[in-house]
C-alpha cells in the first residue's frame, strides 16, 4: 500500500485530500497541530525523524490571521515564516518522496493576487512557491511531480474566520458559492490516480472563476 502524508489533515481542506487518498487505498498519515506545528521548528524535526519517506506528501497547515502591513508585528511575520516556509523546507529537506511520487502544496490564490489583508500568507507561499519550482526541476528525474494548489475561498473553519457570514459573502462569488473541499480532495485524487506526472512545477488555482489573472 502507498503511503501519503497529508500535514492539516484533521480538518478542512487537509481533512478532505485525506478522505479521498483513503478512497484510494494509499496509507494516509493525517496531522493535527498535536502531532506537528509547523511553526515550530523541533517539532518539525522531530516529525521527520518518524516519517523519513514517502510516496505522497501534503505540505498543508493553517494560515494566518487576516492583517494589514501597517499591523503585522515582527513576531507575526517571524511565526508564519516558520510555519508557512521554513517548516515546510525543513520538511522537504529530510522526508524522502520515492521514485513516481507527488508533493503537494495547498497554497492561496494570493500567490497570484496579493491581497493587502492577507499580506503574510501571500508573501510566504509566493517564496514557497519559488522553492518548490526550483525543486520539481530536480525530481523530475525521479518522476515525482510537484504541484501547488493555490484555493480560493473555500467551505472551512478557516473562511468563516476570515469573512464571517459565509451564506452572504458566497452571493458575490461568480459561482454564487463557495469551493467545496471535495473538490479540492477529488483534483488531488484525480491526478494521483490517474497517474498525471507531466503536470509538474505548476500552480493550479481553484477559486471558481473568481481571480482575474491568467
Ligand atoms: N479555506 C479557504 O478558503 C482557503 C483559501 C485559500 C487558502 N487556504 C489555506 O489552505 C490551508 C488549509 O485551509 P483550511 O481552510 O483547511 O484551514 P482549517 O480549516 O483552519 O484547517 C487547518 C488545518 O491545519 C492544521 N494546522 C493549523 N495550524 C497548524 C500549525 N501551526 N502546524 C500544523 N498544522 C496546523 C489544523 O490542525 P488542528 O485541527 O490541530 O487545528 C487543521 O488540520 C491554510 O493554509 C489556508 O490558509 C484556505
């Protein structure tokens, strides 16, 4: 059986990409906060000295508050570097993804639409973004594609954080919704099973049609 680590897979979106890897019998490995914080850096490590390898990993954790520039304190942007980036680099750095597998990373649209209240999320998942290109040249030669997700809104804990009534904000969407995450747990599904390796260093952005950008 193929082993997937989903990192936030106890709830929302992470929550979903789990459930449909389970479809699929592949050996899923959900985490909770309790099992690695992101933001910490000897949880991390430690995380990895239990899980050195891998078919499939989701590099997937929570986002951070919503904030302007004028705001964001030095420790803010000091968290979420670790929890957003560094983490995540540690993370590649010492799981091994074996021959013909996927990483994952659930990112934001704001990798392509900077939003100013969502200024930290964008910033670092933009660097993420970079780091994870550079990677997917590297492991092409082992055939283990790369591929960044980046959400638009999204029908979890973390929207109504962020916008409150979420019946009312989805009016506005140009779907009159918000995404589902089976949607989200299906296009990962989708692309496992249906073995799509040449998709590989791309970001994909599901959001209904909602960002302008091309
Ligand atoms: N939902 C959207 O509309 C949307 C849109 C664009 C991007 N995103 C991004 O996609 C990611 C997932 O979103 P979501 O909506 O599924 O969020 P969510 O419902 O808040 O779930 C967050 C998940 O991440 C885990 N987590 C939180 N902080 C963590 C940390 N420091 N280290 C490790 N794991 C941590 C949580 O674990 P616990 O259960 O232990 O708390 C939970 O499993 C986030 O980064 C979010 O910003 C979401």
């Amino acid at each position: 059986m193929p082993d997937a680590i989903v990192l936030g897979g106890s709830r929302g979106l992470g929550k979903a990409i789990a459930d449909s890897l389970t479809e699929i019998n592949y050996n899923v490995t959900a985490t909770s906060r309790k099992d690695i914080d992101t933001s910490d850096l000897d949880s991390v490590r430690r995380f990895a000295e239990l899980h050195k390898e891998t078919d499939v990993l989701v590099l997937n954790t929570g986002g951070p508050p919503p904030n302007t520039f004028e705001n964001v304190t030095v420790d803010e942007w000091q968290k979420y570097h670790n929890q957003l980036f560094l983490g995540m680099c540690v993370l590649l750095k010492n799981i091994h993804i074996r021959d013909s597998g996927y990483v994952f990373m659930i990112s934001s649209s704001v990798v392509k639409e900077p939003a100013p209240n969502l200024i930290v999320s964008g910033a670092y998942r933009s660097a993420m973004t970079s780091v994870l290109k550079v990677l997917s040249k590297e492991m092409a030669q082992r055939q283990v594609s790369i591929i960044n997700i980046a959400p638009g809104p999204m029908d979890t804990d973390r929207l109504k954080e962020l916008v409150g009534d979420v019946t009312e904000y989805a009016k506005d969407r140009p779907m009159q919704r918000i995404g589902k995450p089976s949607e989200l747990g299906g296009l990962v599904r989708g692309i496992i099973e249906n073995k799509v390796k040449y998709l590989s260093g791309q970001t994909i952005v599901l959001d209904g049609a909602g960002s302008d950008s091309v």
